[in-house]
C-alpha cells in the first residue's frame, strides 16, 4: 500500500511539472489560453498585469481559486481524492513559478498543438492514477451528481466562457487558437484515459466471491452476477456487472488486478443510469 501511495504521489508530480512546462514554454508565451482553473488563472494573471498596478503570478491565482473547490471536494468527493487532486495543484503552481517562461517556437500554431499535448498528457496520466488537477475537474463532478447529467456538458460551458472572455479581451485569433489546444488536449487525454462520467465494467471471473468482497470493501457499489460459460472450453464462470465513475475506475483496475489477474475485463462507456446510483 505504502509503495502504491508513493508510485501516486511521483504520478502527480510528473503530471504537474508537465502542465508547468506546457503553460511556461508554450501557452503562456503564444497567448494561447488553457482550459479549466489553470486558464482562469493565465486569464486574470495577464488582465491584472495589463490593466492594474497588480502583477499577480498565474501559479499563486490558480492556487487560491482552488482553495474553496477543494474544501468542495473534501466535502462531495472523497477525502483521498481530493488531497492527491491538491497536491497535483500545489505542485502546478510551484512549478509555474520555478520554470522561467521561455519561448521555445516562434509558430503560434505548434505553441498551442505541443501545449495542449503535453498538458494533456499531464491531467490523463494524474487522472488514470486516481486523482485530478483540481479545479472545473471537481466542481463539474459535484455537479453532475448534484444533476446526474454528462460531465462534459458542464466543462464545455465553462471552457466556453474562457473561450469568449479571450476572444473579447484579446482578440478572436487567440480564441480560436485556444480551441486548438482545447481539441487537442481533449483527444490525447482519450487516449491516456477516459473523459466519460460513467462506465461500466464486465468482468468474467472465477473467483466472483472474492472480487465481490474487495470491490465491495472499497467502492461501495451494486454488482449484478450474470452465470456465464467459455464458448470454447465450456467452463462455467462468472460475469460480474458494476457501474462506476471514472474516478474509480483506477481503483477497480487495481482490484482486480490483485484478487484475480487473469480476471477478463471489459470496459464500456455508460451514457446514462436509470434507478438507483449512488452519488455521495
């Protein structure tokens, strides 16, 4: 367990430093804007520089608009969730004050294709090892339990207004660049893991009551047991159905790993639960 906290912890500091290095070496220079809290901070960090005497750093702005969604997170999501989503935050924002802002192209277009990559390669692998970098991450999971409708709806609406408040302070150039870093950074994070609020795992196994227990024991979810038989060998088993967050589906992972490795596991994007799924 020890060794699996410590694997998290290096998982999460390598995601951070990498977000650093997209914002520092080729957002920030290009004024290019990312999504999330991260360009909320980039947004307000130039507005108060341009427009004020205040010369506030993005890597302290972002680490106080993060304050209170954890204390939400704390409270809605899950206390190890949120503490590894903070730390990814608290690290983010060392880094982004460390790394000097260098510009590495002079080619706006590469600067927001790299950018959006190697961000996103830093918020799928934190994300595919149980945690988040914070921000509109927990704040569209609370609401979406609070309404049980697609995550990505709520990102898209609040990537949207960063998308609009660029465009109007900054021009629409810079906006539709943004986009650019936005798509980009949509699709590798799909590759890496998975943007979907809910899915459903298939899981056909010979030791069912184990797994049930140690699933059970960690997720406190419903499993529905489905007899199932090899088609080739003709052995009986079982198939297990649980429907999960993505959030825990690095746990699940980690489960079935342990109880039983040769376990066959089939994951499916859930588009919609009907009756009773628990959200608290």
């Amino acid at each position: 367990m020890l060794w699996l906290q410590t694997k998290k912890v290096i998982i999460v500091v390598v995601g951070a430093l990498l977000n650093a290095i997209s914002m520092n070496l080729f957002l920030i220079p290009a004024n290019v804007y990312s999504s999330g809290f991260t360009g909320i901070a980039q947004l307000l960090s130039k507005v108060l520089s341009e427009h004020t005497p205040l010369n506030i750093s993005m890597g302290f702005l972002l680490l106080l608009l993060n304050i209170p969604v954890a204390i939400l997170g704390w409270i809605k999501v899950g206390k190890s969730f949120t503490i590894f989503s903070f730390l990814s935050v608290l690290l983010s924002s060392l880094f982004l004050t460390l790394i000097p802002i260098n510009e590495v192209s002079h080619d706006i277009l590469l600067n927001a294709v790299f950018g959006g990559v190697i961000l996103a390669a830093g918020v799928g692998i934190t994300l595919k090892w149980g945690a988040s970098t914070g921000g509109l991450d927990i704040i569209a999971m609370v609401l979406s339990r609070m309404k049980d409708k697609p995550v990505g709806t709520y990102l898209f609406l609040l990537n949207g207004i960063i998308i609009t408040t660029a465009g109007f302070l900054f021009g629409w150039e810079k906006a539709l660049y943004t986009l650019v870093t936005l798509y980009t950074s949509t699709r590798v994070i799909d590759a890496i893991h998975t943007r979907h609020a809910k899915l459903t795992a298939l899981i056909i196994t010979k030791k069912a009551d184990e797994l049930k227990k140690a699933i059970q024991a960690k997720l406190v979810r419903g499993i529905t047991m489905i007899p199932a038989k090899g088609a080739f060998s003709n052995e009986a088993r079982d198939m297990m159905m649980i429907v999960i967050t993505r959030y825990e589906l690095f746990d699940l992972e980690r489960i079935i790993k342990e109880v039983d490795p040769n376990a066959f596991t089939n994951i499916i994007q859930t588009t919609g639960v009907y009756g009773f799924f628990r959200r608290d």
